[in-house]
C-alpha cells in the first residue's frame, strides 16, 4: 500500500498519539475512591458490636467533645520552627504551652506533592491527592468530594474563613462568612496576612460561629523570596506567635462552668526547603507541626518528643471529635492522643467507626482485600469488641474488663495502622502493563518512521508499506497468538487491575492484531535492506558512518536514558550531564589536535568547501561576506590557538557554573558560591559581578543585531541591573542604604518593553525575508531576525535570572559562541552532531541553573517579575520560562545557527536533517518542553521502576516527532 509522505506521517502520529495515551493512563496513578456515590452520612455509621444481645445496638456517634474549633493554618510552617532550637526565641508563647501547657504535639507528615492546594485536600478530606492537583493549583476547581467541611455545614455547623483564597474557590457557598487573599503573589508578605489579622478582633468576641479557619501566607512568601534563613522568617514568625497568643486567651475566657471545652488546632500545610520552596519530599519539606490546644488535655511537665503521625489523620480525628461522620475516602486513622479523656467504651466506639471506614475503602479500592493484615486484624479486633460489650452490658466491672478492653483497643490502634497503610500504598500502583503496550506502539511507529524514511525523503515523496503480505504471513498469526495468549494470562490473574485490561475485549484483539500485523511489516521493510550475498553492487558514498564522536553522543545519549532506572541517578542526574559534558568537550579537543596537528594541511579550495560537504552545493555570494573569525576579529594565525582552548575554556567555565549553585539530593544542603554572594556582607561582590555579566551579554549578543535592536539590548540590561537594585539584590553606586525596597514594578515593565521591540523587529525582518525579490537580501533578512529574536529571549531570560544565575547566563553565551565560530563550523561537524550537542548543553544548564528532578525547586517567585497582582497566563509563562531558560536558550541558538549555516551552505545537512525539522518546528519545541516537564512526577513518588519506561518514552517519542515534522516538510517541498 502506497502512502504520500504527509498521509504516512499523519497516520504514524495517530498511532503514536494512541500509544502516549495508553502509557500516560498507566503512569499516573489512579486515585483511591469509594464505591459510594454519595456522601457520608450519620445514618450509615456500623452498629456498635455487641456479641450475643438481642437488643438493638447504638449506631450513633459518642458525643462531641469540643465546643468551638478554631484551625490555624500557617502556610510552609517547617516543624523546627516550632520544636527547633529557635523555637524558643520566635514563638515563645507557642513554645511555653507545649512544654507546660495543655496540649498534644505531634509532627504531621505530609505527603508529595507538597503544594498547597493538594494538601488543603488532604487536610479536609483525608485522602492523598495525586500528582495532577499540582497543575490544578493554579486554578482550583470546586471540591466534590466528600471532606471534613462538607460535614460540618451539613450539620448545621457555621463556619468563617478567612485567608488563602484557594479554600473560596475548593468551598463556595460553604462558609457563613469569608474574606480570600490571593495566593499566588508571593512578592507581598504583609498585607495578605493583615487581611487576615484584621478580623480577629471582632470575630474572636462574636459568638455565632462554630468552626474558624486562617491561612496565613505571608510566611510562605518570604520563603519564596529569600529562604528560610532570612532576616524576614523571625518577625514573621513572632507576629504568628501573637495570633495564636491572642486566639488561645480568647478561647479560654469565652468558656464556662458546665460547657464544652473549645479546641486551638495550629498545622501547616507542608515544609519548606533549604531554598525556601516547596513541593518535592525532602524531610523540611514534608515534616510541619500539628499542635492541640484544649484545656481538656492534661497539663505537660516538660518537653516531650513530639509524635509524628500522617496529616491524613487530622480529618478523621476532628470529624469524631465533633461527632460528625469520617469522610468516604480518608486514608486517615485517629491520633489516639485526642480522645485519651473519654471513657473506655467512647474510645473503642470511635476506633470502630474509624475501622470500619477503611475496611468499606479497602473492600471497594483493593479486589484482594481479605488477603490484607489489617483486614483481618480489624475483624479479630471487632470481635473482640463485641465480646467486650457483652460483659460491660452485663454491669461487670472488674480489672479483667479493663485490662481486655485495653488489649481490644491496642488491637484496633494496629488494624488501623495497617489498614491506612495499604491504602495509601495504592497511590504508588503503576499499571505497568498498559504503559508497556503502550510504548511497544510507539517503538514501532519510530521503527517505521526510520525504516520508511529513504523513500520518504526521495524525489516520489511516497511510501511503500506492505500490508497485504503481513495480513498473509504465518507470523502474523503466531504474533497474534502470543499477545493474546498475554493478555488473557494477565488480565484474568488474581492481581489484575490495569487499563487495557479494563478495554472491551474486541477493542483490546484489535489493538494486538494490529501491533503483531505492524511487527510484520517492519521485517518486511527491513527485508529490503538486507543485501544478497551475490550482490556485487558497489557501496553508496552516501552510506553513514559514524565517527568517534558519532559513538560518544549516541553511547552518552542511551546510557543517560538507561542510567535513569536506578534512584541515584535520577536523585544526582546533573552529575551524570556535567560527566557527559566534561567528556563531550575532551573528545572535541582531541578533534581539533587531530585538525591542527596530526592531519595534512589540504587545499585551500578543500578547506573552504569542507571536506563533508557534497560537491554539487552551490556556492552562495554571501559566504564571501561572511568570515567566522573576521567576525570576532581574530586572525587566521589566531585562529588555531582560540580552537584549542575553547574545550578547555569551556570545561573551566562548567566547573565553575557546578560550584554557583548546589543541585540534587545528597550536596543541595551545602554552600556554595550563590549563598555566599547573596549574604548581606558581600552584595558588593555581587553588584561587580553583575556589572560584568551584563557587560558580556551585551558584547556576546549584539554582533548580529541592527543598530535599533542594539540600542534597545543596552537599554534592556541597564534596566535589568536597575530592576535588581529596585529589589535590594545588588547596590546602585549612588543608592542611600536608608532607601526603602521596592517592588521593581517600574522598572521591569520598562525591560518589557525593549524585549517586546527587539521580537518586534525580529519578526518584522522574518515576515520581510518572505517577500524579498532577491534570494541572497532574503536569507540575510531571515538570518538577521533570528539572531535579532533570539537577542530578546536572552533579555528576557537576563531579567528573570537572579542576580547571582547572570554568570550562567554570560558563560552559556560565551560557550555559545567559541564552539559556533571555533568548533562547529571548522571542524565541519553535521547537523545531528551538532544538534546533539547542543541538547547536552542544554540539559547540563538546566542543572547549572540551580534547578533540580525536585519540583521544589523551581523559582515561582519568577512568575511575578514587573506584575502587581495575580495574573495565572503571564505568571505561568514566566515561572516555566525561566525554569527551562536553559534548554531553551540553547534549542534557540540551534535554531538560529542551523538557519543561517544551512543557508550558507556551510552545514552538512546529511542524516541529521530531521533535528534541523524538530527545532524549527513550534509544535516539536513545546511538546519537548512538556514531556520534560512531567519529570517532576517521577522524583515526587520514587518509584523507580516506570522510570526507565518514561526516560525510553521519552527518548522514543522525541525521535519519531523528528522524523514526523521532516516527513511533512518533505512532502510539501518535493510535490511539484
């Protein structure tokens, strides 16, 4: 069957679509959710046990225990803020009443991701939200789940919030009254906890309210901004202190003779990082305090060793104290400290109902559930509880009953731990068979496209794909056999729970006829180019070989995809960039001692034509124009001694970028060069080197612009410096040290304007290469607006980065441009070798940049450079853009480069093609992006098996969009 190039690729890009599908369905787990459609309800609380009665048993709830709730929730609050050393010193109040106080302490472990959306789930539902809250952050949609919230205004509970605005938009229409602060704009760290302080007064003296809830950020805020360290986290954390100092005496005043006792909850909704982030695993990031104010606890006589327990146990544990039902999908257990007061009978009661919840959830998310050790406990347990009730309803009240109703609560304090265990370890189940099949498709389609792409790329600009003869082949039916065979044999195993599974039986046939007739296609069409052994045909110049660097790059390449199944490896994987990087640039030096040195001078006419270039090139009248060393002004004896030293001069400027900023898991919590800039003593050193950062940028970039875009480049840095100075990081020679910080919004919005000019012009000069009569006034135009667009994604990229990441920015383009004028263009390397290359630098600046496999630390401070509110798309933007500033710098230049050589004839195109066809390619550029983006995902779960499968994914998916984009390009550019 005959295909034109564009049917076949668009074809293969369905099929591959099918397959991504199929994969990303098993990569994210599914999360754990009860049968039941409807909420929780009193009514359909279990009975309580009672063994050999025929009277009827209570399925009511024990009484509440507390009057009035009031939950603190300080936002990034880290454990040690509270139980460290500076503790004492920045929440003396707090402190005190932990220590002498009444009250329970406990550190509450909260789960990855550790954004704040996903754990205000986790606080009000009890279960553990998935990966994808953490996009849905940003916009949080209502909850519909059934939480903590839901039950209290449902019983009738009147509930007043105040703070992040996020609980609004997760619970309209449930508070009684509620003022929102936005979250996002993490420049303000006074105001949006004002808005809430603001209100205490008054509220705290109103006595028409049940349960109140604060969410201050401000200390978030400042993490974002400066750390952990900062001078900014103690005020903040006293100010914090007197809240809850003024919460606590209201709470104790407003009790009376005879009432309930009131409840103070103060928790966080996760850590804080080193660098003052938040959302990977990391111990800081996952441990905050949860203490308990209540004058119904007994008085401590020291400091105790707080017991760590699951956030997930906070909602469970508040619903029973309020008597109000436990939530459908809590993965939660009560903390036992809570109901220690209550007589024997309520304690059991309320760790039966807690059981028998999440034996229901067990029953509905787990088919094996009888084979689980909680299970069973839980029913050994309620017995035991039955027959415990039979004697205190018989009025016994010996020692005996005590001691056995001790033995049936420790037995269900077990059953819980193991029962919410298993649960939770559902949420790292990968359906590891649908993400197979699903990269077996996408692995052939890259087959296919390789094998399909001689008569693709030919002058027909068709492909032969032979259908008929696999339909017909005795293969075929053996393939299909076999898969089938699989599929039957997992699927219908006791342990079966995947999607493809779940398919109609027909569909999923179809789907494994399909692949084993695909299968034989392949060999059919690899068949073809296998020579006979009589065959005497000479062999094609155009035949590849690959070179020494050929194996570096494709050994390098699969063995930084294979070394990805092991943690280490992905925890360090900047280790394994910097290793490759170091290499890359030993084996260019030998390359350019192997040119200069060891080879015969050749011709003049042979080195001006490159001895990989084919002799038909036509020869272009700009390349006399155009001299790569006439343009840094270097002289051709100069020439060989800047091509020797550019490897080197590279190596020294990575291991200098490696010691600017700590990276990955084990050294992140060391120092390094940027915290010693950024201390307060040293922002002199810091300025200077800006200065000169800047200075380079300018030199670097402006070579190829326009008179216009040059002036609005040097405009553009000074007001980068003037930004940063706005903002207190660096000093302005004339700035008086009295002189109170600003935003820099002025300041940024005029850096705005001159990248906004320089694209302008850049796309002006594009759109008029279009249209110009003359091909060789045309090319110029088209090279002149690349490199003028790629000036304005480098000021913007200089304005985002901060102060102390504008070397990285200096020496990414200074390397830049030594391997293009030295490297690339004299050592004739080919389009895929560059491209290649070009990707290893790119991925080892990701990593120089300070970033991480820890989503943690990703800068969202970025997202609100020159904004004076929340805005979602441009913070968005921004926070993405600066966080892959790396990669995209160099995906840019490759672009810009390959451009230009290619229109000079001065790059061998040759089998690398494709990559120039990926990277010219809007569509290709983002698709990169956001695969490389769900990288996060895999460090936030450690599970280390499906990453292999991702990294090959990745690997897999990245090269048949090459060779898709060249296959259309193709077809559009061969039909007559």
């Amino acid at each position: 069957m005959r295909l034109s190039s564009s049917v076949f690729a668009a074809v293969c890009l369905l099929i591959e679509l099918l397959g991504i599908a199929l994969f990303l369905r098993g990569f994210f787990p599914v999360p754990i959710k009860s049968s039941l459609s409807t909420k929780s309800k009193l009514s359909d609380l279990p009975a309580e046990p009672h063994a050999g009665s025929s009277q009827p048993n209570s399925t009511k709830v024990p009484s509440p225990l507390f009057k009035r709730v009031v939950i603190v929730l300080i936002d990034a609050l880290r454990e040690d803020f509270v139980f460290g050393p500076n503790g004492k010193r920045f929440m003396p109040y707090t402190r005190h009443i932990v220590e002498r106080g009444s009250s329970h302490s406990f550190i509450a472990k909260a789960r990855p991701p550790t954004v704040t959306m996903p754990r205000i789930k986790a606080l009000t539902t009890g279960s553990i939200p998935g990966f994808i809250d953490v996009v849905m952050n940003l916009n949080s949609p209502a909850l519909l789940e059934d939480n903590l919230i839901w039950q209290a205004k449902n019983a009738g509970k009147r509930i007043i919030f105040y703070g992040d605005d996020t609980w609004v938009r997760l619970f309209p229409k449930h508070f009684m009254e509620y003022d929102g602060t936005t979250s996002f704009f993490v420049s303000d760290y006074t105001e949006v906890d004002n808005n809430v302080t603001r209100h205490l007064d008054s509220t705290l003296k109103r006595d028409d309210w049940d349960m109140l809830i604060l969410h201050y950020l401000g200390l978030d805020h400042i993490g974002h901004i400066s750390g952990p360290h900062s001078s900014l986290i103690g005020p903040k954390l006293l100010e914090m202190d007197d809240v809850i100092k003024k919460i606590h005496a209201s709470l104790i005043t407003q009790e009376s003779e005879g009432s309930l006792p009131n409840l103070l909850v103060l928790c966080g909704d996760h850590g804080m990082s080193e660098t003052g982030s938040h959302g990977g695993s990391s111990e800081p990031e996952v441990s905050t305090p949860l203490v308990l104010f209540s004058p119904a606890f007994q008085r401590k006589a020291g400091l105790e060793q707080p017991v760590v327990v699951e956030q997930v146990d906070l909602p469970p544990t508040l619903a029973l104290a309020l008597a109000l039902p436990i939530s459908q999908n809590s993965v939660g257990r009560l903390i036992p400290a809570m109901f220690e007061e209550a007589s024997l009978r309520e304690q059991l009661r309320f760790l039966h109902i807690n059981g028998h919840q999440l034996s229901s959830l067990l029953r509905d998310s787990n088919p094996n559930f009888h084979k689980e050790d909680g299970y069973e406990q839980f029913r050994v347990a309620e017995k035991a509880h039955g027959n415990w009730m039979k004697l205190y309803m018989e009025g016994n009240a010996s020692e005996v009953l005590g001691n056995m109703g001790k033995k049936v609560l420790k037995q269900y304090l077990e059953a819980l731990q193991a029962m919410s265990a298993a649960l939770s370890k559902q949420l790292g189940k990968y359906d590891i068979y649908s993400m197979i099949v699903g990269m077996i498709l996408v692995l052939q389609v890259l087959v296919l496209l390789l094998l399909a792409m001689p008569e693709a790329l030919s002058g027909a600009a068709c492909v032969d794909v032979p259908v008929a003869p696999a339909f017909l082949s005795l293969p075929f039916y053996l393939l299909s056999l076999l898969g089938s065979s699989v599929h039957v044999l997992v699927c219908t195993s006791a342990e079966a729970s995947c999607y493809f599974c779940s398919l109609p039986w027909l569909l999923a046939f179809s789907a494994i006829l399909f692949s084993s007739a695909l299968l034989c296609s392949l060999v059919v069409m690899a068949a073809r180019w296998v020579p006979l052994p009589s065959s005497s045909q000479p062999k094609k110049s155009s035949d590849w070989t690959l070179s020494e660097l050929d194996v570096l790059l494709l050994t390098g390449t699969v063995g930084h995809t294979l070394s990805l199944g092991a943690s280490s490896f992905v925890e360090e994987e900047h280790q394994t960039w910097y290793f490759l990087l170091n290499t890359l640039c030993l084996a260019v030096f030998q390359d350019v001692c192997r040119k200069y040195f060891r080879e015969r001078r050749q011709s003049s006419d042979e080195e001006e034509e490159g001895p990989l270039l084919p002799s038909t090139v036509e020869e272009d009248p700009t390349r006399a124009t155009f001299s790569p060393t006439a343009e840094l002004g270097v002289s051709v004896g100069s020439e060989k001694w800047l091509a020797l030293a550019t490897p080197i001069l590279t190596l020294a400027c990575c291991r200098l970028l490696r010691s600017l900023n700590q990276t990955g898991v084990q050294w992140a919590h060391l120092p390094d060069l940027s915290h010693w800039l950024n201390s307060g003593d040293h922002k002199v050193f810091l300025s200077l080197l800006a200065v000169l950062s800047l200075l380079l940028i300018f030199l670097l970039v402006q070579r190829r612009c326009s008179m216009v875009s040059k002036i609005a480049l040097a405009l553009g840095l000074l007001g980068v410096y003037s930004y940063r100075a706005a903002v207190d990081n660096i000093l302005f020679p004339w700035q008086n040290s009295s002189q109170s910080v600003s935003k820099g919004t002025g300041e940024a919005r005029f850096v705005y304007v001159f990248v906004l000019g320089i694209l302008f012009t850049g796309v002006k000069d594009l759109l008029r290469s279009q249209v110009m009569s003359s091909a060789v006034e045309g090319r110029r135009l088209k090279s002149r607006g690349l490199w003028e667009a790629y000036s304005g994604v480098v000021l913007l990229v200089a304005l985002l980065f901060r102060a102390h990441n504008l070397p990285t920015l200096a020496c990414c383009l200074l390397i830049q441009t030594l391997m293009a004028q030295f490297i690339w263009k004299k050592l004739h390397y080919d389009a895929a070798q560059t491209t290649i290359m070009h990707y290893w630098f790119g991925q080892a600046f990701f990593y120089f940049q300070g970033n991480s496999n820890n989503i943690a630390t990703v800068d969202i401070s970025v997202g609100f450079v020159g904004l004076e509110s929340y805005v979602e798309a441009p913070a968005v933007f921004l926070t993405a853009f600066s966080t892959y500033a790396g990669p995209l710098l160099w995906a840019c230049h490759l672009v810009c480069y390959l451009s230009s050589e290619r229109d000079r004839a001065a790059v061998s195109l040759g089998h690398g093609s494709y990559c120039f066809a990926l990277l010219r390619s809007i569509p290709a550029v983002f698709y990169v992006v956001l695969v490389t983006a769900l990288r996060y995902h895999l460090f936030i779960w450690s599970v280390f098996s499906p990453k292999l499968l991702y990294e090959a994914m990745h690997t897999l998916v990245t090269a048949a969009v090459c060779l898709f984009f060249t296959f259309m390009d193709q077809d559009r550019t061969r039909r007559p």
